[in-house]
C-alpha cells in the first residue's frame, strides 16, 4: 500500500510512522516556486489575451465582420470563445467516440 506524505501549513505529516514533523526549509522553498510558477504563467497568459485584444481592435468593421466577429464580442471572443455565442451562431458541440 502507498502511503503519501502530506504538508499543510508548514508541517509535514506521514501516514505510515503516524508523525507530524515540521516542514524542511526545501519543501517551503519549492511551494513558494511552484506559487511563483503560477503567478508567471497567468500573467503570460493575461498579457496574450490583452495582445490578441489589441490585434483585434485595431482590424476595421469589416474586417471584422469577415471573420465573425462584431467589436462589442471582442473581449468575449478572446476570453472565452468556446462558451460564448458569437452572432447568436450556436457553440460548437463537443464529437462523441
């Protein structure tokens, strides 16, 4: 059987000895990077979104009306754009195997 050590709040507790001991200055160094790892990533991802935001608002009305879009549906397009119904076109349906 797999037993799996669990820290929470700086203290590490493992199942198989039944002890709780305090977290090693490793482990807290490693949830602070993986806490940063995240920060970095999301703001990536902000940063693309606002990108593709500006490419889209600097296209004319009709290019945007080529590919689908009206200006008002920009950030949602950009957002979110397999939830969202542009143009009142139903959202794509996921195929089924």
């Amino acid at each position: 059987m797999s037993t799996q050590r669990i820290d929470v709040g700086g203290f590490v507790y493992d199942p198989s000895t039944g002890n709780t001991s305090r977290s090693t200055p490793s482990s807290v160094l490693a949830a602070i990077g993986a806490r940063a790892r995240l920060w970095i990533a999301e703001y990536i991802r902000r940063r693309a979104f606002r990108r593709a935001e500006r490419e889209l608002y600097m296209l004319d009305d009709r290019m945007l009306q080529d590919i689908g879009l009206c200006r008002s549906e920009i950030t949602s397009a950009v957002r979110n754009p397999v939830q969202e119904c542009i143009n009142g076109a139903q959202p794509p349906v996921a195929a089924s195997f």
